[in-house]
C-alpha cells in the first residue's frame, strides 16, 4: 500500500473517532491586533437600495423584471434560482446546482499481471492520486409552458481524456403525475444502483463492482417516467444503443435498444440513496426490476465517454476486443440482454439492499467463424449499513460477484460515511476499503480497473448545492 494510502486510512479512523476537522478550534488572534467589527447592512436599509436600483435599472427588460415586486424573484431553492412570481404568466425559471466529488484513489496490487481472454498479457499497476471522478454543473428550470422543463448537466473530471463533456440533457413535459415525456440524453435506466445517483449515499465510495460490470450506459433517446398508482413508479426508454454515447450517427446499427424500470415503495416514501439517513421511524421497503434489449449492438464508445462502462467478458476483457471469442476474430455485433431484480429495506439507522443480475450476449457475428454463439454472466451485490449516530455517522459492509464463462470476481468492503449536515446528503465525507480478487469491471470513475486483485483505498468528500 502506498504511504498516501496509509496516511488517508489512518485519517479516517481518526476521524471515525470524533476528531473532525470541522471541530478544531482557530488560532487566537494576537493580542496587539485590533480588528474592526463591521456591522452588517438593516435588512429594511438593503430592500429599499435594492428597489430603487432596480427601478433605475436601464439595462433591464422592463422596471418590472426587477425589484421584490416584479416579475421573477431571486431565491436558493434546490440549487440557486431565478424563479417567476406568476409562472402561469410567465413560465420561465433557471435553476443553477453544482456537484463536486473529490477523492484519494490508492491501490495496493496483489498480482503483477492478468491475461484476458485473447491471451494479452496485461500489467496490474499500483494506484496513488487524488482526483475529481466527477463534478457537475446544472442548469434546469421551466421553460416557454407551464408544464415544459429543461436540464442541461455538465460534466467535469480529471480522471478521463475528455475532463469536460455533456452528461445529460432533455426536455421533458409532464402530461400529469402518472406520465412525464422526455426527450435528450440520459441513462438507459437498466438497473437500480445505476439510477441512484452517484452523489447519493451509496454505503460505498461508488457503485458496486457488480453494477459497474453489468449496467448499460447513457445514450440519447426518448423516454416515460410517472407514477401510475400510489408509490408504484416506473421509467421506460428508446434509445440508441446500450452504451452508444459519443458514437456518431454513421457508427450506429439502424436498431433501438429498450429499457425499463419499474419499483414499489408500499410502506411509505423510501428516499434517496441505500443509508437509512432519514431514520424512518417506520420500516419502509423497495422492491423493484430492470430489463434492458439492445439488438445488433457493435460499436461500443470510448472508455473515455462519460460514465461509460464497456461490454465485458466475465474476465473483463473488452467483448470487441480482437481475439478475445476466438484466435483473429473481431466480434462486430451481438445481442444483448439484461434482466435485474433488486429490494432494498430501511429501519431506524438501519439499511439493506440488494441487487441480482442476469446477463445474456446472444446472436455472435464477427469478421471469421466462432467457436460460441452466446455466453451469459451472472451475479450482484448485498450491502448494509447502520448509524451508530444518526443521521451523521454511518458503518457499512459489501459484497459484490460476478461470474460467467470466462471467469469469475469479487469484491469485499466496507468504510464509513460521516455527514456533516445532520440527515442531509449535501456534504458528506466517505472512507472505504475494499478487497478485489480479479475484478471483471473496470471504469475510470470507480476506480475499478479490469483484472485488478489486491486492495483498494478511496476515501473521498461529497458537496452538492
């Protein structure tokens, strides 16, 4: 293990000790240093200077868009927001969010190297860094209609060739609470965890190995979501491809792959994330599926697209990789099928979920004969968590596995969450340690790289506003 590696571990302890940060007392002030207290503006003093600089505003669309009495007001609503008085008379809003995940990666190999199913021999590497898996710059609000919305999410990293791209953008129109129409780029929605956000307290620094290996990516399309009976909410999608992001129009087959969720909560709202930060007073439960068809898939986009998570082997070989169904042949197209089933279950502190996986590559074609047709892969993951202070500090444990013809792998971990905001997931510091033996799955936003075994460290912090 890398010494930054044991210096963050030994941080974290600390900090699951009660040494915060956050608590540390600020050096005194010299006692010859006169420091000039500033009173701060009378409330009645600002409106007023307020008001009479908006009237006098020449730059403005009118003395009506400024001031406390005209059309849109300034306020900080899930995000900062310039928000309309009326928004039947004007439905025009902006909302600005920012999201910033900055992480220490470290990783201690167990194994100096792997061999893929092609027979390329591949070099372990040790890991030591600091980074920004993610970051994310949000414009949403409605726009034009009452009932018409916009989001457009911008992504910024350091752990990619591409540090800033699109991650999702859409129009949506919501006909009533049963059926909202999207249209723009998003995820294809083929797995829970995959939904989750990944600013959501996920009892881990980042999705499951299982889920990294399995789960489909983002694509543009079309896509339903709502809620058609109370507590039953479903999200259904067309979209290019399964992981297709990035391609362009002449890299794509002339088929759709389709995906839908749908989950239950029948014992109350079960809220965000797989913590129990809410400390329901009540159990609650989740019970849900996902399945995702995409049919002729071939081209696959750049590890580097975001969040992008390549079709694999159960080994971790890349599926397109040459000779990796058979010595010189390239597979150029396949079907593929994804079926999940997932609960998760909330309780006074407490949290459990879990999520299964079955994957199906069907209908092999390549540039030669091969020696298979198909191949499937198997597994999922089991994790629980419980705050030993609640709504503040948390403990967890996990499992992940993943097996198939080609191999199988594993992950087992475990860390804590702190949150700094007492049942609130806006600034939260994780540490987590996991043990991969031959990990299948490998994604630059993780931290998890195909045919890794030995232990890996990340400890990161959380800010979303």
């Amino acid at each position: 293990m890398p010494a930054c590696g044991w210096l963050v571990i030994a941080a974290c302890l600390a900090w699951a000790a009660g040494v915060s940060p956050l608590a540390m007392a600020t050096e005194p002030a010299p006692a010859d240093v006169v420091v000039e207290a500033i009173p701060p503006p009378v409330p009645e003093e600002w409106e007023a200077e307020f008001d009479t600089a908006g009237a006098s505003c020449t730059g403005c669309t009118g003395t009506e868009s400024a001031g406390r009495g005209g059309r849109f007001h300034v306020d900080y609503d899930d995000g900062f927001a310039i928000l309309p008085n009326d928004p039947d008379a004007m439905p025009f809003s902006l909302r600005i969010r920012n999201q910033n995940m900055f992480r220490y990666d470290g990783f201690s190999r167990a194994e100096p190297s792997w061999t893929d199913s092609a027979g390329n021999t591949i070099p372990i590497n040790n890991s030591n860094y600091f980074g920004i898996p993610r970051g994310r710059l949000i414009f949403s609000g409605d726009v034009l209609l009452p009932r018409l919305s916009y989001l457009l999410n911008i992504d910024y990293n350091s752990v990619t060739s591409q540090p800033i791209g699109f991650r999702a953008f859409w129009l949506s129109y919501r006909f009533s609470k049963a059926l909202e129409l999207y249209v723009g780029q998003s995820k294809v929605p083929g797995s829970r965890e995959w939904i989750e956000s990944a600013f959501a307290p996920l009892q881990s620094a980042d999705r499951t190995m299982a889920t990294t290996f399995f789960r489909p990516s983002l694509s543009q399309g079309v896509w339903l979501m709502g809620e058609p009976l109370d507590s039953l909410y479903y999200h259904a999608m067309m979209a290019n491809g399964f992981n297709t992001l990035n391609l362009l129009p002449e890299e794509l087959n002339n088929r759709f792959a389709w995906s839908g969720s749908a989950w239950w909560e029948p014992w109350g709202e079960f809220g965000r994330g797989y913590s129990d930060l809410q400390y329901h007073e009540q159990a609650v439960v989740r019970l849900g599926g996902s399945y995702t068809f995409a049919l002729g898939s071939g081209s696959q986009s750049a590890s580097d697209a975001v969040e992008n998570s390549p079709v694999r082997l159960s080994d971790g070989t890349i599926i397109t990789t040459p000779g990796a169904l058979g010595p010189g042949v390239t597979l150029l197209s396949y079907d593929i099928s994804l079926a999940a089933i997932d609960w998760a279950w909330k309780y006074r502190g407490f949290g459990l979920s879990s999520e299964i996986y079955f994957q199906d590559l069907l209908n092999f074609v390549g540039t030669g004969p091969l020696p298979i047709t198909a191949t499937s892969a198997f597994g999922g993951f089991v994790k629980g968590g419980y705050f030993v202070v609640p709504r503040e500090t948390e403990l967890y444990a996990r499992t992940s596995y993943v097996t198939g013809a080609y191999g199988s792998g594993y992950e087992l971990g475990g860390g804590f969450n702190q949150f700094f905001l007492p049942g609130k997931d806006n600034l939260f510091f994780t540490c987590d340690a996991a043990w991969l033996q031959s990990s299948p799955a490998g994604q630059n936003r993780t931290g998890f790289v195909a045919g890794q075994t030995g232990l890996l460290v990340r400890a990161q912090i959380v800010a979303a506003f």
